[in-house]
C-alpha cells in the first residue's frame, strides 16, 4: 500500500534557513500580526497529519472509482465528502485568504508547503480547495463589495466551493474566442448563455453550493481578448439573507473520462439564460483573470512537484526493499540471496534524480512565492513593484519546468519499480497518470514558454531577466570568499553566464524573424530552469555545508554535489538546440506532415 509522509523537515529548512520565512514576514506592513513561526509549525503539523491519514488513503479509491455524473448530479468519488468534511473544518480552506471575509490572511510562502501536503497525497481532491482559492482571488480582487461580502465568507470557510470556467469545446489557448454570451437584465444581473468543458469540480456534492466565475462576451463587446467579462454565477442562488434560493440555471451535462485525476470531477458546464453579476468592469475579464493566474500558475507548479515527491518516497522504500543482483563491487548483503536495489548505479540515479528535481522545486517555489508575499503584503512601492516583476517572470517556469520534471521524476519513481510500476496496486502508475495533466491545464507548458520568451524577455527586451541576474549575482559576489561552497558557485555562474548570452542571442534573432521567439522558447525555459535550481541548490549547500554533522544537511550537500555534476550540465544540449533555430522547423509544408 503506498504511503505519504509529509516532508516537514525540508519544509521547515526552506522556509525557516534559506528563506528566513519569519523575519520576511514581520518586515511586511500588510502581514504585521497575521502570523508568526508558531502559528505556521502548527498549520504544517495539522496539514501534515491530515494529508496522511486522510488524503492519502482514498487517493487510490478515488483513481479506481472516480467521481460519478447521474441526471446532471455529480457525486464525488467515494471518501472524498468527508475528507472535504475534515478538511475544510481544520481551517485549511481559507488559509491564504482575506481575513476581511474570514480568510487567514497567510502568507504564500506558508501556503505553498500546504499545498504541495494536500496536492502531493491526493492531486484529484486537492484541485477543489484550489479552484476555490483562484476564484477566491479574483473575487476578492474585483469584485464589489456587495459580492465580496456575500459570497467569500462561505467560499473560504468550505461551505461553498469555487470553480473557474474559461475553456470552451472551440476555444482553450485563445480565449479571445469564447462564445458564452452575457445580457445585462433591469436589476444590475446578467444572463449567460453558453457552453463551457473541463471545468474542474463544476459540479458535486461536497459544498451546498458552487460558485462559478465565468467568461462571457456582452452584445457590443470588442472582438478578441479585449471584449471579454467575468461573471459570478451561483449553482444556487443565494438570497438577500444568505441562505439559498432556487436552483440556477446553470446545469453539469456530463463528465469525462480521463487519464488521471479520475477522482475529481471534470465537468461539461450549461448556461441556458443563468444568472450571474459583473465582476470588475465590462471587457477587462481577462485581466480580473490574471490577478488569480499568478498564483494558480505557481500552485500547478506545487501540484507537480507534491506527487513527485510521493512517488519519490514510495521509490525509495521499495528500492531499499526489493532484492535483484549483486552490486557492482560486490555483495552488500550477504545474508540474502541479492543486494537491494538501491546498491545499483542506475537506480541510484533515478533516486537521485527526483531528490535533486523535489527539493530544488519546494526551495524555488518557495523563492517566487516570497515575491508574491512582498508583491502582496510590502509598503514600499518600489520594493512591491519590484517583486511583482520577478513573479511576472518567474512564473512561467514554476508552471513549466517544475511540472515537466515532475514527471521526469515520476516516470523514473515508476521505472524504479520495474514491472510493478506498471501495476495499478503499486500507486506509481497512477502518480505518472495524474501528473501528465499539470503540463497541459492552466495553460500548457508550451504556452508558458511562449508566455516566457514572447512577452517576459523578448517584451521588455531583457529588463525583467536583469533583475533575476542581478539577485543570482548578489548572491554569487556575497559568496566571494567561501572556498568550501566554490564547487556549486563555479557551476551557478557559468550556467548564468550562459543563460544571460542566449537571453540576448534570441533577442537579436527574434528582430528579424519573429517564429525565433516561439522555436526557442520551450528550451530557453528549460535553459532557464536549471539555472535557476542551480541557484536553489547554491542557497542550500551554502547553509548545509558548514552542518554535516548532521545527516540531514550531510545529504542537503550531496545532492546538491549530484544536481551541479548530473542535472545542471543539460543546459549545453538545451543551448545548442535553441541555437539551432527555427528554419528545420519549417522545412516541411503542412501537406509534407502527411505520411500515408
Ligand atoms: C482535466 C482537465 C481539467 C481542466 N480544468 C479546467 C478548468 O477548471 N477550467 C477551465 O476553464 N479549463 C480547464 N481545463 C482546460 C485547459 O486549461 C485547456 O485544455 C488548456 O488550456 C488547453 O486548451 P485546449 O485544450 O483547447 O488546447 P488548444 O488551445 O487547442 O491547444 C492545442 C495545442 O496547440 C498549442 N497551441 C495553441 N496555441 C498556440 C500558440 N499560439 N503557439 C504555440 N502553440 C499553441 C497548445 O500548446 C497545445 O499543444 C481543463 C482541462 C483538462 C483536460
């Protein structure tokens, strides 16, 4: 039976050593008081337990049984009511929200480790508190406060779940397109009338009511992404004094059936004339959607690297366990018939893998969720400005990199079983199921290159990647005469050398041909992922090394010996691929990609 333990001691490691989480914290104006060290143990150790013992043990109940769609009712996999039940009473739900509306008012930086705990042992329950939370963000962010008061203290206490429908069967990637119309009625309300698909947990039974934030066009409005509205609208309505009204008419026409996540619902949705309220201004809906995409971009990161790691852990205890050959220099265990399998090179080096790719990515997702807390929580504007730049950048390759080698890592956790990776009862196959999801919802990993290298460095021709130098290289002349940590500061520096040469070689390229910037964009992502873990793996070593005592910063160090000497170098290949440029891509006309 797979297991998952929360990884509270790294937790505590970056938050508390690399990020210095507490002091962050108290320099921020808007989190004086919200919380201390304290505080956040004890939101860790209550998650911790309850992604344990009551997330983990039905996310493969969830995967065989699924959620179920009958007459337009969803009901959610089996155990997972009363998980929601557990969940949302130990206060979780609301964790990062505004305390204005009975939020918690938390930081991301103490966010993120909770949600890689819930994402981590169950993906396919997770997404509803995380759906809640994106449409928590916009609400609270642009709605008025009429709405804001209605409807976000039930939504952060659980009472009532959020989901979020943009996707339509025409229009995914260029929402500019929708179809789902909005008409303004008498009394301030709008009925919407259109079709939205994928909409995930848009319809179940584990709140009383779902509130929806939908796109849709007005009548007169422009043509494209400029033309589009975000709308409120309630499954039920809710009356004047709260309490619930009649049924909207906004209707679950069935549910897919998928490769992963089966256990959470992904929905058909059916306006036929619902009734919704404005959200922000008419035509500015997308950007009432960016607000939330920063941190939903981030927590699909975080969704990537939970499972990772709980596939991570069930990897090692089998590897440990599992007896097949002797080792190369000669028998371990003498008093068996072979040597565990981590005795083997090989193995060891997808063990390893995973170690390097887990903790580089709780440590980097961490970093970009301390800009969003100042982005958020600073009064300085200057300062909040500032980080708002680096999450404007940074994003991208939490989304992208942490989620494509999440999967690297998963499908190595699965290979370490041999066979029984392949096997349901085992659990790994389900982690590589799950997963392949985060690379292609909440805009596919491709886009999130483009978003990357279009509008991030190309866009403001190299100044936000300046700042990203400028902290790397801070931290590389701040490290100046530590000969001990010089081995993981040579590496960080030429790959940032290298990082910043190709940020200005297809800045160049993209002047006169404008498909170099879409050709080099998912490479160049990855170029820049393996530096920036390298700086994560840099921050680590710096504060373990001096502590090798003990075996926890012992292994901090030598995994960080691993990531510098068998991960970092992939960014030569990456390099010279996007050097290769765009032209073989376009060697072949459409009919050439025909092969009978
Ligand atoms: C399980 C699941 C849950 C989901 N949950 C939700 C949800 O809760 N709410 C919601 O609104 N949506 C949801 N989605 C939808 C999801 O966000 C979209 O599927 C995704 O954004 C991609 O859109 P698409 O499927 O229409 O693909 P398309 O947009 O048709 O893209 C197809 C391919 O073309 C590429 N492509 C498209 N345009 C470009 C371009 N300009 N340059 C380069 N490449 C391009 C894409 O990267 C992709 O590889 C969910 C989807 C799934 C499968």
């Amino acid at each position: 039976m797979p297991e998952y333990k929360a990884p509270l001691r790294d937790m505590r490691f970056v938050l508390n050593e690399v990020f210095n989480a507490g002091s962050l914290w108290e320099s921020l104006a808007g989190l004086q008081g919200a919380v201390d060290m304290e505080t956040a143990e004890a939101i860790l150790e209550e998650c911790g337990k309850i992604a344990s013992q009551v997330l983990a043990p039905i996310n493969r109940d969830g995967d065989e049984n699924s959620s179920t769609w009958e007459n337009g009712e969803v009901t959610a996999a089996p155990g997972f009511k009363d998980a929601y039940q557990t969940y949302v009473e130990a206060g979780l739900n609301g964790l990062g929200g505004n305390p204005d509306f009975g939020g918690m008012g938390m930081p991301k930086t103490l966010v993120a480790q909770v949600e890689e705990m819930v994402q981590g042992s169950n993906m396919a329950f997770g997404l509803a508190p995380m759906l809640t939370a994106g449409a928590c963000l916009s609400l609270n962010a642009h709605g008025s406060q009429e709405l804001k008061e209605k409807y976000l203290p039930n939504m952060y206490s659980g009472v009532w779940s959020g989901a979020m429908d943009l996707t339509e069967p025409h229009a995914g990637t260029d929402l500019g397109i929708i179809r789902t119309k909005a008409e303004a009625n008498a009394d301030g309300s709008y009925d919407i009338t259109g079709t939205k698909i994928f909409i995930t947990w848009g319809e179940h039974d584990m709140a009383e009511n779902i509130i929806h934030l939908v796109l849709a066009k007005l009548p007169d409005a422009p043509a494209g992404p400029k033309g589009i509205s975000l709308f409120l609208v309630p499954k039920f309505l809710v009356n004047e004094d709260g309490s619930l009204g009649e049924r909207n008419a906004a209707s679950c026409g069935s549910i897919e059936h998928k490769m992963g996540i089966k256990g959470s619902a992904t929905c058909v949705m059916n306006y036929d004339g619902a009734k919704g309220w404005l959200v922000g201004e008419e035509n500015k809906g997308l950007a009432c959607m960016f607000t939330m995409m920063n941190y939903e971009r981030l927590g699909v990161g975080i969704q990537g690297l939970g499972v990772a790691e709980n596939s991570y852990q069930n990897a090692v205890a089998y590897a440990r366990d599992r007896i097949q050959s002797r080792a190369p220099t000669g028998a371990v265990a003498k008093d068996k018939a072979a040597d565990p399998i981590i005795v083997h090179p090989d193995v060891r080096r997808m063990l390893m893998t995973m170690r390097a790719f887990n903790e580089g990515g709780r440590a980097f997702s961490t970093y970009v969720a301390s800009f969003l807390d100042t982005s958020k929580y600073s009064d300085d504007a200057e300062q909040a400005k500032h980080a708002e730049q680096m999450v404007a950048l940074l994003t991208p390759v939490t989304k992208a990199f942490m989620t494509d080698v999440a999967l690297e890592s998963a499908i190595a956790g699965q290979q370490v079983f041999g066979g029984h990776g392949f096997i349901r009862e085992w659990g790994q196959e389900q982690h590589v199921r799950d997963l392949r999801i985060t690379q292609i919802y909440e805009g596919t990993n491709g886009i999130q290159a483009l978003d990357l290298m279009g509008r991030k460095i190309v866009g403001t021709n190299g100044s936000l990647f300046k700042l990203f130098e400028q902290d790397v290289n801070d931290f590389v002349a701040a490290q100046a005469g530590n000969e001990a940590a010089a081995e993981f500061i040579e590496p960080l520096k030429a790959a940032m050398e290298n990082l910043a040469d190709l940020t200005q070689w297809v800045i160049d390229q993209a002047q006169s041909n404008p498909n170099e910037i879409g050709a080099a964009s998912v490479e160049y992502l990855h170029t820049f992922g393996y530096a920036a873990y390298a700086y994560m793996w840099a921050k680590m070593a710096v504060i373990a090394l001096p502590k090798q005592d003990d075996s926890f910063y012992k292994a901090k160090v030598e995994t960080a010996r691993f990531y510098v000497k068998r991960l970092l170098p992939r960014y030569i290949g990456l390099t010279a691929t996007v050097k290769g440029g765009s032209e073989s891509l376009y060697g072949l006309t459409d009919e050439m990609f025909e092969t009978a």
